[in-house]
C-alpha cells in the first residue's frame, strides 16, 4: 500500500477549507483517510496552515509521499522532507529513462515487423489440399 499526504477538501461551495490527510493513494481525494495532520485555510488573509510536526515527519520517516501541494506547503513551514519524498527528483530519472526506452521501444517494433512479414510469406504460399483419407 503506498501512502500520501494530500488535501481532503470540505467546506462550503465556493469556500474552500482542506485537511491535510494521510491516505492510501488508491482511495478518492475526500475518502477514507489513516489520519489527519492538520489544515490549510486558503480564505483567510494571509492563508492559515497548522500541521503537527512531529506527526508528519514520522510520516515522511515511513516512506509517505507528499502532493506537490503539500510539499509546497511543507516547505514553507520550514518541514524538512526525506530524499525520496522530493517529486523533482523522481521526475528527474524518469527523464534519464525515457530515451532508453524509446530506444527500446523502435527495436521491439522493428522486430515485431520482421515477425509479421515472416507471418505474412507464410501465408502467401499455401499448401496443396491433401486428399481425405477413409
């Protein structure tokens, strides 16, 4: 089960209020949830945040990912994140991969196409129809 830090939205219509949750990353944004660390109240000027440290960092400690919002507003309450919860990183070697994998991908298709032409002389010369044997 991979696990995330992300915002739960509730309040009114058209007046936002989020809870910074702790939740499976497979569930909906507002569904169930493992635990509530704080809020964010965007409304209000200047916007108010309230986490319990100690609760995120244990979080982080276990391996949780936080949404680039939350990472956001992690490092404006001066939270420090562990290395592997940084999304620029990951988008970082995923960059490095992907031209290996385009080159991958050509040689898997130009051997697909070999195959096929193969399939397709295969076909062009049929066998002679043998007799029924009784």
């Amino acid at each position: 089960m991979s696990v995330v830090i992300r915002m739960k939205r509730s309040g009114a219509k058209k007046r936002p209020f989020y809870r910074i949750v702790v939740a499976d990353s497979r569930r909906q944004r507002d569904g169930r949830f493992v635990e509530i660390l704080g809020y964010y109240d965007p409304i209000v000027k200047p916007f108010a945040v309230k986490m319990d440290e100690e609760k995120v960092k244990g979080w982080l400690g276990r391996g949780a990912q936080p949404s680039e919002q939350v990472a956001s507003l992690l490092r404006r309450a001066g939270i420090a994140m562990s290395r592997a919860s940084k999304p620029a990183k990951k988008a970082e070697a995923a960059a490095k991969k992907a031209p290996a994998k385009r080159a991958k991908k050509r040689e898997v298709s130009a051997r697909r196409l070999k195959n096929r032409a193969a399939r397709v002389k295969k076909k062009a010369s049929p066998k002679k129809p043998q007799p029924k044997k009784r």
